[in-house]
C-alpha cells in the first residue's frame, strides 16, 4: 500500500481511537483495581473484537447493517443493554472501579483471564459503531486494483495495534493514581462514575441511527 495512505489512515485511526468509549472505561476500571496485567487481557479482547468486527465489514456485514432496519435495531439493543448491566454492578456494588486495598495481595486477585477476555470481547463486538467505522472508512483507503486480503490485514493491523496501545496508555495512567482512587469516598463516588458512564454509553447506543436516516 501507498505510504502516504496508511498515514492518512493512521491519523483518521487515531482520532477514532483516542476518543474515549466503553472499552477505554474498561481499561480504565481494570487498570485501578487489578493492575495491568488484567488491562493486556481486557485489550487482547477488545482488539479481538474489532477484528472481527473489521472481517465483518469486509464480507458485507456492515453494509446490511446500514440497509436492514431490523438487524441494525438488535444489534444496537444487545450492545446497550450490556453496557446497562455493567453499568448497574457498577452503581449497586457488584463490581467496584477499585480494591478497598491496594496491597499485594489484593492486586493480586485477579479474575480469571478468559473472563477479562470475555467481558472486553462483548463489549467490542455488541457495539455496531466500529462495523459503521470501518465499512465507511475502510472503502477511502483500499485501492480496488490491489489484492484485498493483504489491504485488509494491513489496515485492520494498524487499527487493533493503535487500539492496544491507547487502552494500555489509558489504563497505566489511572493505575498511576491508585492511591488517590483508593481512598473509600474517591472510590465509591468512582464506582457511581463508571456505572454512570457505561450507562450513558448504552443509552447512546440506542440514539444511533444508521447512515442515511
């Protein structure tokens, strides 16, 4: 591919991926109460998702989204409805942004690693916004004379890796504060944020509409 394409797709990449969404908030949670390392689990899963997301755009998936009222309305209601159930642990407790201690042995109790996986995968691939993402962008970037397998795999690359690493970046500057965090009122009025936030990103979801309407 051009470089000068995959520069340009870098810097639309980039601005898609900077701005903060369900998965950030994730990162952000696991990275102040278990530590980094259910952050690389969290992002290998999220990164999972929108690979299969982006595979999805590619065979059509994306375009019948746009097309089909009905498959577009579930799809948006399953990915909202399972931002309200995280939210709502959140707000009643059943899960917390942060440990009530920050020693080792409470960063060292971490969830099972498939399920860091699992809760990141859905959250990704419930959401209909990357498939809209990557089946409006992607047709700007692929050269239609070119073999489109390897265009796929290079564009979808720079998408999970920049995805990663914002996660990762996010996720480290909040275990940074975990002192702060920790603190019982920080923590609980942190709890109430995040259950807010996930939230208020589920009731988003259902204001999308597809292109066009």
């Amino acid at each position: 591919m051009n470089p000068h394409v995959i520069l340009a797709f870098i810097a639309v990449a980039c601005v898609a991926i900077v701005s903060p969404g369900p998965a950030t908030i994730l990162a952000i949670r696991n990275g102040t109460k278990f530590g980094m390392r259910a952050v690389v689990w969290s992002a290998l899963g999220n990164v999972s998702g929108l690979f299969c997301l982006s595979a999805a755009s590619m065979l059509g998936l994306g375009m019948l989204l746009e097309s089909s009222t009905v498959l577009f309305g579930a799809v948006k209601v399953v990915g909202a409805v399972y931002l309200f159930y995280m939210g709502a642990r959140q707000l009643l407790g059943h899960s917390t942004a942060v440990p009530a201690a920050t020693d080792d042995a409470s960063m060292s109790a971490l969830p099972r690693r498939r399920h860091l996986y699992r809760e990141a995968l859905l959250t990704a691939a419930t959401n209909p916004k990357p498939i809209l993402f990557f089946t409006a962008m992607f047709p700007q970037f692929v050269n239609e004379h070119a073999p489109l397998l390897m265009q796929f795999f290079v564009l979808t690359g720079i998408f999970v890796s920049l995805s990663f690493a914002s996660l990762l970046s996010y996720a480290l500057l909040a275990s940074r504060a975990t002192a702060l965090l920790s603190r019982p009122g920080f923590s609980k009025w942190l709890n109430r944020t995040f259950g807010s936030i996930f939230i208020a990103f589920g009731a988003a979801l259902l204001t999308l509409r597809r292109q066009g309407t």
